[in-house]
C-alpha cells in the first residue's frame, strides 16, 4: 500500500466529515462511531478525551468566524507561518498578543478569537492554564508516518489544507510504531504498512473542526493518573508536491517537548 492518500469520498454529513475510502461515514447510525472517539457539534466533546477509554474527542464545526471568514483563510499569505509561545495563563487577548501585526487585519481578529476560544476550552478541559500554543503553516509533508504523541492531551484544528489522519484503534499494530520490528532504516511506506492493518479504517479530520488527541502520557487529576488509556494513532496527510498548503493551530501544556504536531 502506497502512502499516497487514496482519493476521498465527499459526505455531507456534520460539517464534511472525509474518509479515505469509498465507504459509509463513521457517523451514520449504521456505522457507529468507535468507542474509543467521541464525536459532537459541541465543543464541551472535547472533555470527554479526559475520560477514561477515549482518546479521540471531535469538536465537529462548520467554520471560524462565520462564513465571511472562510475567504480569508483561503487566501492565506504566501509567507510562511510559524508561531510556537509559551503562555503561563490563557485568558482573552492571548492570540492578539501572538499574531504578527503583518497580518491581514480582519485574518488576524479571527485567528485571535479563535486562539483565545479553544486555549481557553483546553484550560478547562484539562485544568491546566500553562500552555503551549503552536501555529504553523507548510506545504510539505511534517509527520506522514503514523505516530503516537509524547504527551498526556493535546488539542489540534486545521484553518486551511486537509486535516489530520487518525486510525481506529483496531486497526493499529502498536508494536511497529517508531519503526520497531522492522529493518535497520526501513522507508515511510514500509513503517506504514507495518503499523495500519486495515487502511479503510484511516479517518481524516474535516478543516475547521478541533480534536483532542490523547498522547502516551498518563492524564494527570488532582495528582494521580486517571487511567492507562491508548494513544490516538495518527499522522500529518501527505501534501508534498500537491501545492496545497495547511495552517494548524496546536494547543498543549507547557513543560515539555512535545515533538510533531500533527
């Protein structure tokens, strides 16, 4: 199986949600959505990835800043974008004090708002005010092995380009993540193909809405670990040499490393 994206089917159904295969979406009744995956038109879904079992919540929504504001995204500058903060308490005013002034005026009121909203969704999910705030645009391909996050939660959405890929938890050979098991220096394909056992159960994120991934690390409540939930295998969509371009917002606790963002 190559790592090329299979063409996707288009479904109108909450907000366009995108399979990579011709087949019903996960959100129609007959199809149910995984048990490990919590999805919703709400945004206080994405608490639900603080529980134990889930490690994927999806905040389904339609846009940012109404529909006004899709054109903006659209025509997003040229130069690239690559913001990476440490913020000690979120609160209304973060994403202002973020973005550059270079900015189109009327991008940057919503890329704010918008950055003030789900810092703050992600302190109260988490109970965490020291937080880590990346946005970062590219037209290649940052993290197309499927991978785990190094982290206990982490909240992504994506403002242009395709979103992330995620797989079911079922269809993932965990032992193979990083590589393990296989040769010395084996190709992106071949780590792949060794960690997806049913590349029709790959699931793509649809532009706009926000998902809280639940990494390796332990969630941490009033000091001890809530459960030994899975991590969300998952990668960045391969667009090297397609010409399209992402923007991704990332919010996560501060404090450490946390490598790719997906």
């Amino acid at each position: 199986m190559s790592d090329a994206v299979p063409n996707s089917l288009s479904l109108p159904l909450l907000g366009g949600l995108r399979r990579l295969m011709p087949v019903p979406s996960m959100l129609e009744p007959q199809t149910p959505v995984p048990a490990h995956v919590a999805v919703s038109r709400t945004s206080r879904v994405l608490a639900r990835a603080m529980r134990p079992g889930i490690n994927l919540a999806i905040w389904l929504r339609d846009g940012v800043g109404g529909e006004t504001a899709r054109p903006l995204f659209d025509a997003l500058p040229a130069e690239r974008i690559g913001i990476d903060e440490h913020v000690h308490r979120v609160g209304r005013g973060v994403g202002a004090a973020l973005l550059p002034q270079t900015m189109p005026a009327a991008l940057r009121a919503v890329l704010a708002a918008d950055i003030d909203r789900l810092a703050l969704a992600y302190a109260r999910a988490t109970g965490k005010q020291d937080v880590r705030i990346k946005l970062n645009s590219c037209d290649g391909d940052e993290c197309r092995i499927f991978h785990v996050d190094h982290i206990d939660i982490r909240f992504i959405t994506t403002y242009t380009g395709p979103g992330t890929d995620w797989l079911e938890n079922d269809a993932a050979r965990r032992e193979h993540l990083g590589g393990r098991g296989l040769s010395r220096k084996p190709t992106v394909d071949a780590i792949n193909n060794a960690i997806v056992s049913d590349w029709t159960r790959i699931h793509r994120l649809p532009r706009f809405a926000v998902a809280a991934f639940r990494g390796s690390r332990p969630t941490i409540v009033s000091g001890k670990p809530v459960d030994e939930t899975l991590a969300i295998v998952h990668r960045s969509p391969p667009i090297a040499g397609t010409g399209i371009r992402r923007l991704r917002l990332v919010v996560e606790g501060a404090g450490h490393d946390s490598g790719c963002s997906a």
